[in-house]
C-alpha cells in the first residue's frame, strides 16, 4: 500500500509553496464551475478540489498530477443527479472509488491506457460540445436542458430572451480568457480562470448589475453530507458506479502520460496513482463532493509554476479548504453568467483542432465524428462504447485487406503492387489484379506487407509459375516484418534491369516509348536500378511531401557540407525535403577570397539568407576526411590544392595550438579529426565576418553554427569558434551507446 508523503525539505518548499498558490488560484473557479454545470451543490467541487488534492497527492503515484473535479465527467454526473439524486450521486462516487482500487490491486492500470487515443480525444471534444450547449443558456440567463438536442432546440428562445447583463457577464469573461494568453509576460504570472471571474465579479459589483450569483448554504463544513443508496434502480446505479470508475482513471492515467511529458522528474507509477484516485474518490464521496480525476489543466500549472514533489498539491488543497471555511461571502458575489463563460472556454478547449487533423491524417475521422456525436447525442458511455467497437471493426478491416495496384510502367514492364496484410481474405482481389497482367510481361511483384499467409504466397507463386511458362519474366521483391510463408523463387528468364528508359521515367500508359538504346552502360545500372526501385516503390508516398512543395522552397538552414558520399545531411539531421537549402564542397569550406569558380558558395549564402530567409547556416565537418588529410599532407593535383588553399588558415590555426583541436585530442581523435575539427570552428569565424551572413547574425535573424559527424561512431558534435561541446564518447568506446 502506498505510503503517506515524507516531510517536504524546505528546498522542496521553495518552490513548492508559490506553485501550490497559483494550483489553488487556478482550482476554485474551475472547481465551482464545474459543479455549477453538474447541477450539484457549489460546495461540492471545493469538497472534491480539498479530497483531490490532500487524498491523491499524497498517495497517487504521479508526483506533479493535480486532481480534483474535472469537466470530462459534468455528463456523467449531471445525469445521474438527475435520475438518483445528489446524496445517491455521492455514493456513486465512494464505490467508484472502491472500483479504483480494486483495479490498483489488480495492477491492470496500464491497460486502461490501450483505449485508442482517437476515442479519448472525441470523447473530450463531445464533452466540451455539451458543457457549450448548456453553459451558453446559463449565460443568456436562461436555464439549461439536460439533453443536447433540447439545448440546441431551445437556444433561438434563449437568445431572444437574453438577459443583458447576464449575457455581458459572460461574454467579458469569455473575452479576458481569449486575450489572457497574449497579455505580457509580467500579467500572465496570475492566473487566466482567476483574473477573469474576479475581475468581472468586482466590476458587476461596482456597477450594481443585477444578475444571479452562486448561493451557499454556509461553509465547506455545512456542505459535508452523508452519501444514501439508492430506493430502488439498482441498475443504472451500478452502472454509474462502473462508468464513474473507468472514465475517471482512464482521464486520470491520460492525464499523468501528458504531465510525464512537461517534466524531467520521477516518472508515474501508474498502479499507485489509480490508488491515489480511487482513496480520494472514496473520500469526497464520504464527505459530498463530486468524483475526483487528475485534472491536466491544473497539473500543467503546476509544473509550469516550478513544483519539485507532491506537496504542491497537497498543499493547494490546504489551501482549498481554509478559503472554503473563511470566503464564503466572497464566492456568493460570484455571477452564475461568469462561471458560465469560464466554462465555455473550457469546453471550447476541449474540441482540439490538432486532434482533428490528425484523425484526418490517420484515416480516423470516422471514428473520432462517431463518437464525438454519439456522447453529444446519446451519453458519454454510449458514445464511447460506439466510438470503440467501430475503431476495432476498422482495425480488423485494416489488418485483413491488402491494398493491391496493377501498373504498367512502360512497353511489356508491369508492376504489382501489394501492401498491407496479405492473407485468403485478399485472394479475390489478388488473383483478379495478377489475371489483368498481359501475357509475356515483364512483371516485378512488389510484397510490401507486414504480414502473408500460406495461402496467399502459393497463389502468388502459381501464378508465377504460369507467368513464366507462358513466356513471361517476374520478379519477387519481398519487404515485411512478419511473414508465415516465403514465395517460391525463380531466376527471371530476363535481366529486368536491363530495360529501357521507361523503366526510370514513368510515363502514362499508351505513351510512346523513347527513341534510344535499349541497353544501358552497366556503369549506370546501379543508379538506374536505384532510380527503378524509387519509381515503383517510393515515388508514391514521396509525392505526397513532395506536391506541397512544387511551387517553392522555405528551408530553415543553409547546410555546408563536405562532398564525401558518407556525409547524408537529412539523414544526421532527420530532415526531409525541404528543410535544407544545402552546398557541398571538398573539405566545406567557405572561401575569404574570390576567383573563378569560387563564387557558387558565396552565390548559395546569399540567396538563402537574402531570398529564402533561412534562420541558420550550419557548417559540417566529418571524420576521416580526404581533404583535411590532403591539407596536411598535400595532393598532386594542382585545381585541388589551389581549392584547399582556402583551408591553410584552419591548417595554421591547428598546428598554434587551437582550443578545439586541443580538446578534440584529450578524447581520442586522431590528427586528421583534429584538423578536421578546428577547420569547422575556423570555417564559423569565418561566416561571422562573411559580408552577407555576419550582418544577418549580428541583427540576430539567423544564427552560426558548427557540427562535426563522426562516422565510426555515427554521432555529431557541436562546434563553435573556441570549443568542442557535446563530446562523444572516447575512441577505446567507439561503437558503444553512450
């Protein structure tokens, strides 16, 4: 069982103590809001804002997680007050609770976590869209509905009967959280939810505006009731319990991954943090608060604010309480109108764009619409249940259907394409699409599948078989993580790659073929191959980066480079096309003097700082550079040597003694890395006095710098004018994953 916190250190303290002021100032509108949206007593989200943070901070597992009410569960609890009754509703809460932690003990709380991302995020956005419906009524002084379709039917009501000052409640509160964010960095220290719904409170106040505000029945004391079983209903009570428990950890577990991300201190342990939720759900039922989660509103302003261990949270719900026993006069100034725009801002950031796009991008949106209307329409765990049997019947069409494309790519050259899962299920499509290969083809059967079964391959091999008894050649290429059978092989009656240009330059079917040779050099053929393969395997999902990009360029770095077939830029720098406006010499080198032939790099840094705006310009080294050895060592050709002239400055610099080739050797690199190292840094020097580079970098619109890609070891350094930072590993460890 876990343990009860250990005395914070007063280091601890520092920063614990401020982050638990900003939590708390962040808790208590959001807090009363939220139980003003699910119909329950105001107090009752303080009692829960008290319980999450003393009760799950102090045993959960997720060190910075704040908990208390959450809008993710104001339908749930909404609708179950209004069929069981407040008093039941808390009970509901207390056997969630139980339910929690039961599944603690279990230790099952990391499989709560294979519910599709795709379903959590609809189901948040289906939230939001109903905490909108019915707090959009709230704040035209109207009174909500408990379903969505009557908030959306009675709205035209609502807004032709709006009260004025009501609604201008709302809307100024809505209107200071939207401008929040862009305020100064100084204002912003205050907390958004708070500044608004007390700024607007003052002002109503100030000007004597009549409007409804929250009523208390005294102090968080007076508001503690017993929890009551229900008379009756044994079902749907049950069934709250279970959907209170599920939603609540599984919000809950999200929540701590997503804090787990904002900080680089202890990781959760996701067992312990249900436990944590399920004794705090325990409590605030007891005590008649609404259902707690951890909450990622409060826990990322607790990170933000520079909370180093739990107390933060322990601590904000200390101070929950003593506000809840000494401000109860000061809530009852709070507008109903305010609370209602507060929370249509957090209903409104619950509907993620990002979420959206990338549903879209996933082939998802099905799923995520589905269930987004489903809990609008029906109820949230309807809707979940909906959102999750179809994202399954999805998968399991994905994992049976492979995609198969027939394409010819020139006189007598076909290609059968095959991605995905390949098993019997896909034999009808399969053997149609080989049935339309003419006879005689020269036929490449490409199998990019993740998974082919027995049946599957002998088809493909029959057909094959037959293929080639009819006069044809085919090739088998096979690329897949799993497979149940391999298809037979056979050497093709005719060398493919030997083929005519059309091989290589994709034209539309029924096009003329080329006027040329029909046999190329064998020097070419491993490009041509290359260039073969490109056309028929990667030339599709490349088009995909590639289209947006037709029309233009917008890098972000100028990349110099050394010429040395080892060095691949995107391949160092994970980039793609697009991302490098990239210059390549022997040795990369930027020339301080001008003569013929030496213009292209200064042509390059000019265009891509002046035209394409680029923010960096980067200079890469390698190790066992030829030019750095020629350099030292001297070359018999003449247009190379004068070339290198350009790097005698780094050659003089290294044999004074430069600091980086000094460091460069008390970690093992041989003379040549050295050299090869101080001619970055004396290559950057150089930029930062270039006439066109050097007055972007002073203006700061772009910055300098060095990196050095040792091959063995395959890891760049950093390198600036006077130092080697980010070392590798020595070279008795080459090769080691430091």
């Amino acid at each position: 069982m876990p343990t009860l916190i250990r005395p914070p250190s007063k280091a601890s303290l520092r920063a614990d103590l401020p982050a638990s002021l900003v939590v708390f100032l962040v808790a208590v509108p959001l807090s009363m809001g939220i139980a003003v949206a699910s119909g329950a007593p105001v107090m009752a989200g303080l009692v829960a804002a008290a319980a999450g943070g003393i009760v799950a901070g102090a045993l959960g597992g997720s060190p910075l997680q704040v908990s208390g009410p959450a809008a993710g569960l104001t339908v749930i609890v909404a609708s179950l007050i209004n069929d069981l009754g407040w008093r039941t509703t808390c009970a509901v809460t207390l056997l969630a609770g139980v339910v929690q932690l039961l599944l603690s003990a279990s230790r099952v709380a990391r499989a709560a976590l294979a519910i599709s991302p795709v379903v959590v995020h609809a189901m948040l956005a289906g939230i939001g869209v109903t905490i909108m419906l019915q707090q959009v009524h709230v704040l035209l002084g109207a009174t909500a509905s408990s379903g969505a379709w009557a908030n959306i039917t009675t709205l035209p009501a609502s807004v032709t009967g709006a009260a004025l000052a009501e609604m201008l409640t709302g809307l100024a509160v809505i209107a200071v959280l939207i401008a929040w964010p862009r305020m100064p960095a100084a204002a912003r220290r205050a907390p958004g939810p708070l500044v608004a719904v007390v700024g607007v409170t003052l002002a109503v106040v100030l000007l004597g505006a009549s409007v409804r505000t929250v009523r208390l029945d005294g102090s968080i004391l007076d508001a503690v009731s017993l929890p009551e079983l229900p008379d009756g209903g044994w079902g749907a009570f049950a069934v709250g319990v279970l959907t209170v428990a599920l939603v609540a950890s599984v919000e809950s577990l999200l929540s701590a991954v997503a804090i787990d991300k904002l900080h680089t201190g202890p990781r959760t342990d996701f067992d312990r943090e249900l436990f944590g939720q399920g004794a705090a759900n325990i409590a605030s039922g007891a005590l008649g608060g609404l259902p707690v989660t951890g909450v990622i509103v409060r826990s990322s302003a607790n990170v933000a604010a520079g909370a180093s261990s739990r107390s933060s949270a322990v601590l904000h719900g200390v101070w929950v309480v003593l506000f809840s026993v000494v401000g109860v006069a000061l809530i009852e100034q709070v507008p109903f109108a305010a609370l209602a725009g507060l929370l249509i801002v957090v209903g409104a950031q619950l509907v993620k764009p990002r979420d959206i796009r990338l549903a879209g991008r996933t082939g998802d949106l099905l799923v995520y619409v589905t269930t987004l209307l489903g809990v609008v329409f029906l109820n949230l765990l309807e809707g979940v249940a909906v959102g999750l049997a179809l994202s399954v019947a999805i998968l399991l069409v994905r994992v049976v259907r492979a995609h198969v494309e027939v394409e010819q790519l020139g006189a007598g050259r076909w290609q059968v394409a095959v991605e995905g899962s390949c098993s019997f299920l896909a034999l009808p499509r399969l053997t149609a699409a080989l049935g339309t290969v003419p006879a005689g083809a020269d036929v490449v059967v490409d199998l990019d599948v993740d998974y082919l079964d027995h049946p599957a391959s002998q088809a493909i091999a029959d057909w094959a078989r037959q293929h080639r008894a009819g006069g044809g050649a085919v090739r088998i290429e096979e690329h897949r993580a799993e497979r149940i059978a391999t298809v037979a092989q056979e050497p093709p009656r005719r060398d493919l790659s030997l083929a005519t240009p059309a091989v290589w330059r994709p034209r539309p079917v029924g096009a003329s073929e080329p006027v040329g040779p029909k046999r190329v050099p064998r020097a070419l053929r491993p490009v041509l191959d290359g260039i073969d393969t490109f056309h028929r395997r990667g030339a599709r999902r490349a088009q995909v980066v590639l289209e947006p990009l037709a029309e233009g360029q917008a890098p972000d770095a100028l990349f110099l480079t050394c010429a040395d077939s080892r060095v691949v830029p995107n391949l160092i720098t994970s980039s793609g096309p697009g991302d490098l406006f990239t210059v390549r010499n022997v040795g990369n080198l930027v020339p301080e003097r001008q003569g013929a032939g030496e213009e292209s790099v200064d042509a390059a840094l000019a265009f891509a700082v002046e035209s394409l705006g680029v923010t960096s310009v980067i200079v890469c080294g390698h190790s066992a550079c030829g030019a750095m050895n020629g350099l030292a060592h001297g070359v018999d050709d003449p247009s190379v040597n004068a070339w290198l002239a350009h790097g005698r400055q780094s050659l003089s610099a290294f044999r004074a003694g430069h600091p980086v080739g000094r460091q460069a050797a008390a970690h093992g690199f041989d003379e040549t890395d050295q050299l090869a190292l101080v001619n970055v840094a004396v290559q950057v020097s150089r930029l930062g006095r270039h006439p066109v580079v050097g007055p972007a970098a002073a203006a700061g619109r772009l910055t300098v710098a060095g990196l050095f890609f040792d091959i063995a070891t395959a890891r760049v350094l950093h390198v600036t004018s006077t130092e080697l930072i980010e070392l590798a590993p020595t070279r008795a460890a080459d090769g080691a994953d430091a």
